[in-house]
C-alpha cells in the first residue's frame, strides 16, 4: 500500500513539475509573448541572465518580472533617479523613443534608483508611456553587472530579441542616439 501511495505521490507531483515549466515558458522564460522562441535565460551571458532573472517592484506595489513582460523583443532598459539631473533631462526623450518605436517591436522599461515616494511625484508631474519599476539601491549593483562599472547615473542599455545586451551608455542619452542604435540593431 505505501508503495501505490508513493507512486501516486511521485506522479502528482511529476504533473506539477509539468504544469509549472509550462507556466513559466507561456510567462517569458523561453517564449516571447507573441510565441516565437526567445533564448532560456541559462543560455544567457551571466550580465543579460542577471537582468532576465531578477524582479521588482511596481509602485502599485506588486512584482514586476522583466523575463515575463519583455522576453523575445529589443528592449531600451534605463536606470535613472528623481534626484538626477541628467537622468530626469533625458526621460523625455526616452519616452519619445518609446513613442517612435513601439511600432518596430521596441519596449522601454526604467529602472529607477529611487524611493517610491519621489518616483511617485516624479510621475505625476511627468508622466512616461513606458513602464517604471523600482530598483532601489540594488538597481546600481545590477547595473554594475551589466557594464557601468562606475555605478553612475543615468546607465541604459540596449538589448537585443535574443535577451542579449548589446549597446550601452553612461550619461544621458540622446534621441538621435537612441535612433541610431535602433536603426543599426538587426532584429
């Protein structure tokens, strides 16, 4: 009998190793929203893997999986803060990219380096098209890991649909810029 009761267990739980790669291959860990097969995260340099496995917070103080939302596609990913001039001079036409380029398959995502309060306020005053999840004072550590070796701000990054990074600038950004890279990234 404990034997039955054991097999019986072994394959429940089977059936539910099963059901959860399913669900985390239709939330972005191995397929892009629209279906086409996006590279698993372990397959990812160690920089781009730390970025696709990590999680944030929202301001409407939920979890924010860059890997479920953005997979499959070329990301504009920017870390930036209230209190930076440079970065608060560059938001609006980061959001201008967004604008011209969600068309072309490009997403946005700010990272800001920043306490929810002033995020808030920020936002009220200028608000951006593109989402904005919280990094906290970890933000820069991962931005260290993607290149910005001097934990500077504003650092973006530019990835490609494979989930790769592969253009990145410390210091504010341009629009012209921005297009450029855009225009030259082959998706």
């Amino acid at each position: 009998m404990q034997r039955r009761a054991l097999l019986g267990w072994t394959a429940v739980g089977l059936a539910a190793a099963g059901a959860g790669a399913y669900v985390a291959l239709r939330q972005g860990h191995g397929a892009s929203r629209d279906g086409a097969a996006a590279t698993p995260v372990d397959a990812l340099s160690p920089q781009a893997a730390a970025f696709w496995n990590a999680s944030f917070d929202t301001l409407d103080q939920s979890t924010y999986q860059p890997a479920a939302h953005l997979r499959g596609k070329p990301l504009l990913l920017n870390f930036w803060a209230t209190w930076c001039a440079p970065c608060v001079k560059e938001l609006p036409e980061i959001n201008q990219f967004h604008d011209e380029f969600a068309a072309q398959g490009w997403q946005v995502l700010g990272l800001a380096v920043d306490a929810p309060t002033p995020v808030r306020a920020f936002l009220d005053k200028l608000p951006l098209k593109f989402p904005v999840a919280l990094a906290g004072l970890t933000g820069t550590d991962l931005s260290k890991t993607l290149g910005n070796a001097k934990g500077g701000l504003p650092f973006t990054v530019a990835f490609d649909a494979s989930g790769e990074p592969v253009w990145k600038k410390l210091g504010a950004t341009h629009l012209e810029e921005l297009r450029e890279m855009a225009r030259g990234l082959k998706r």
